[in-house]
C-alpha cells in the first residue's frame, strides 16, 4: 500500500502535467470555465476530453481497453480549466490508468497497470525521499 501511495505521489509531484498553458488572449483572472459531465464513459472518450483541454498529445498504450470498466466523472459547476484537468487525472488514476510524461515536451503516455503495465518501466523514475530529485 505504502508503495502505491508513493507511486501516485510521484506521479503528480514529479510530472508537468499540472502546468497548463493559458490560451493567448486569456488573462490569469478570465481563465475559460468548463464543467464536466462522463456517465458510464469509456477510457477513450475521457482521454479524447482530456487531450481538448490540455492541449497534450497522448501515448497510447495498445492495452487500454484490457479489463476496462465504464468510467464515470461529474463536475457539474464550472471550475476553472487549471482545476478540471487534475481532477480527470485524478479519476484516470484512481482507475487505475498512469499519465506519465512522454518523451517530447507536450506529450503524454497513458498506460493502463490492469493490464500488468507498471508505470516504473516506462521510465517514471521513483523516488523514496523528496530530498533524492536533486541528486542527479
């Protein structure tokens, strides 16, 4: 359990995928608004919202539909965008599918660890102390 909790932990402290760029034109107070509705959605549809508002390219690992259930997120206020993406991530995660960052700036691997993928071997590095980053 402990091992998890720390994979999750350095799935979002050590990715950039939380830095999202704002739109030209778009001042830091006028950030665009979303709200967000998928019942009973597939991974692919999410993923396919997901990539809209991030502006990321993703990876796709070819096991995404191994043993996949029907997910389901409702965020019916609108929240900023900067806020919507996390919480995606959030349940992407919690069901059990890894956003690691890809290989060239504005990309993104998305594996699914149902299928026996670890995120560790698509090289996530792993750290066991927040003190180990600045070791390289």
């Amino acid at each position: 359990m402990f091992l998890r909790c720390l994979l999750v932990y350095c799935l979002f402290a050590g990715s950039a995928l939380f830095a999202q760029e704002k739109a030209p034109g778009v001042s830091q107070n006028e950030e665009a608004m979303s709200s967000f509705q998928a019942v009973n959605a597939s991974v692919d549809s999410i993923l396919q919202e997901y990539e809209q508002l991030t502006g990321n390219a993703l990876i796709k690992d070819s096991s995404l539909a191994v043993n996949a259930l029907p997910i389901s997120i409702s965020v019916p206020k609108p929240v900023p965008r900067s806020e919507l993406v996390p919480i995606i991530e959030s349940a992407l995660l919690l069901n059990n599918y890894a956003l690691i960052p890809g290989p060239e700036p504005k990309t993104v691997k998305v594996i699914n660890m149902n299928a026996g993928k670890n995120p560790r071997s698509e090289a996530l590095p792993l750290y066991a102390s927040p003190a180990e980053p600045s070791r390289r």
